[in-house]
C-alpha cells in the first residue's frame, strides 16, 4: 500500500454542521478532523495517520444523531 498524503478533504454539512478531513498544514503526514457548528467555535482535532482522524470523523458525523 502506498503511503501518500491525503489529496482531497471530506467534508459532510447537516442542519448547521459541517465536519472536515483535510491534510494537516504543518505536516502532511498528520491529518485534522474539523467541526464546525452555527454559532460554535470550529473544534479541531488532530491525528497521526488517516486511519484515526476517518474514525474520528465516523464518530463525530454519528454523534449528530443524539
């Protein structure tokens, strides 16, 4: 398999809430999970590999449901 930087984003909106992949700008080796809410601060997360910042974004689009 190989290992090349992500080179394009997720990004799913529902309702007012946006969440976002994208390739870190620092290192494009790490990844950054963000959510973005109408009248919230953005919450960014970052991850070490996309395995785990995919996760993350599965978790955090599930969530809107509760």
């Amino acid at each position: 398999m190989a290992l090349r930087p992500l080179c394009f984003g997720l990004r799913f909106r529902d309702k007012g809430r946006t969440l976002r992949v994208k390739a870190s700008s620092r290192d494009p080796k790490r990844y950054v999970v963000e959510v973005e809410r109408r009248g919230q601060e953005t919450r960014r997360r970052g991850h070490p590999s996309l395995e785990t910042a995919v996760q993350d974004f599965a978790r955090a689009w599930r969530n809107r449901l509760h």
